[in-house]
C-alpha cells in the first residue's frame, strides 16, 4: 500500500482509507461479526487510516471492537465531531468517541461540518486546539467545508486536513478548495469517491434500494436520474477495460491524481469489497 503526508509535515497514511459509514449501517443493515471482519481485513491489506464519526450511528462503538487483538497500534484513527460544536458540545462529544472507540486518544478529531451561524467558528476551532494540547487527538481537521471557510477556521488554529465529497461526479472543490488547501499544506481525506456506488458498476437502472439503505431516498438513484448515471458508468466500465482496471480502480486513481489528495475514503460492508480495492 502506497502513503502519502497528511498536510505539509504531517503524518503518513495510507492513500486508501476506510470509510466507516456503511459498518454504523448508514447503507443497510451489517452484522456486527462481519463489520469487524471488515475492518481487519481492510488493516491486514495495509490500510492504515480509518474515518468515523459521532453521527454514524453504530460505528464507532463497532470500531472499537474490531480494534482489539492489537490492531488499534496498527491505524491512524479519524473521528469527528457532528452536531453540537460548542466548547462543551465538543468536550463531550470527544470523551463519548474515546470511550465508544475504546482508546485514550485518537490521531485526527475533525469538525463534521460548518455551522458557525449556530456556534462561533472561533470558539469551535479554538476548542479543537485545546484537546489537541492535551493530547486527546494527535491532529485536527475539518471537513465538507469550502476555501473561505477553511481559511476563517485555519486563521483560529491551523489544521492538517479537510475531508470534502469528491468524485469524478462531484468536481465541485477543483476551482478554489484543492488550490487552497495545496497552498497552506492541507492534505484531503476526500469522502465518497465512489459516488456511493454510482461509479462502481455494481447497479443497473432498475435496481431498488431498501428502506433501510440511505440511498433509497436520494434522488441521484431514483428514475431518469438513475438511469443516466447508470449510462455513465457503462462509459467509464470500457474506459477501465481499456487500461486494465475496474472501475473502482479508476474512480480512486482519478481522486488520487491532484497532489493535494492525500487519501481517498472508501466504504466496505464485506471483506470481499475491500479486496476490490
């Protein structure tokens, strides 16, 4: 498995990293033993960096039970903080992941998403300082935040990493995000690069997700949307044919072609799917 730094400076991870979203059950129903088997089996084929968060539902407590037997010493461990970002909402939020992940400390603690017109991006940043300081995360980030929101939390504390969607569907963070983080030295953990399976080649336009799988209700994989994105993939399947790879392989080398990438977050609900990876 190849690595690249997370930020200028920063750590070395895995340029694929493991998605925690789906073994929380974010994607349908996963059985506990499988969900573990999951993340072993993605750390055994040499994937270092796993992402989490306070909003995916079961999944760092699931996390914390597949990171015994001495795997926990063998990952850089991501979670995030989801809702309440007040210095207290933000303690709390820390110590309940710590105790559901079952460490004393994780790598990177990233704030999940920008909200500051509820809570004061001074006050979020300047607290996500303070438990770096005293060593409950080696690192902070943020993520799904665009340039100008980076640049005002980056002005309170510096940070190593933001966690944005991009794909080669989702091209929304090329003009100015990448361009930004490329100068301060940020490292991306870019999230869906799958398009939550849009660019896996896996469906075909008259698949039907279950109620319990989140895509069910996107309109992105309902009809005449559907279908064209279904279109989409049959051209990007020859084009995989045509350098040797499956499309998964294509959608993650795509991501992994800007310098400002640093590792790409890839959901697993099996074993059999991290190994395609």
């Amino acid at each position: 498995m190849k690595t690249r730094e997370l930020g200028r400076q920063g750590p070395e991870v895995s340029v694929i990293g493991l998605g925690a979203w789906p073994i929380g059950g974010g994607m349908g129903v996963v059985d506990e033993a499988v969900a573990i088997a999951t993340v072993r089996s993605a750390i055994d084929a040499g994937i270092t960096l796993l992402d989490t968060a306070q909003a995916y539902r079961t999944s760092e407590s699931t996390l914390g039970r597949a990171l015994g037997d001495g795997y926990r010493d063998r990952c850089f461990l991501a979670t995030k903080v989801s809702s309440d970002y007040s210095p207290t909402g933000i303690r709390t939020a820390m110590d309940n992941s710590l105790r559901a992940l079952g460490v004393d400390h994780v790598d990177l603690y990233q704030v999940h998403s920008w909200r500051a017109d509820v809570y004061p991006i001074e006050s979020t940043m300047e607290t996500m300082a303070r438990l770096q300081e005293e060593g409950k995360t080696r690192f902070i980030g943020v993520s799904n935040f665009n340039a100008e929101q980076m640049s005002q939390a980056y002005g309170v504390a510096p940070f190593h990493s933001s966690q944005p969607r991009y794909n080669m569907i989702d091209r929304h963070i090329e003009p100015t995000d990448l361009p930004f983080c490329e100068q301060r030295g940020i490292g991306n953990l870019v999230h869906s690069p799958l398009a939550k399976g849009l660019l896996t080649g896996k469906y075909r336009a008259d698949h039907v997700f279950p109620d319990e799988d989140e895509r069910s209700g996107f309109p992105r994989f309902q009809g005449k949307q559907f279908a064209a994105y279904m279109q989409l993939g049959d051209r990007l399947r020859e084009v995989a044919h045509d350098v040797g790879c499956t499309m998964v392989q294509l959608a993650i080398a795509w991501c992994l072609r800007q310098p400002a990438v640093s590792c790409v977050l890839v959901g697993a609900k099996s074993p059999s799917q991290v190994a395609d990876y």
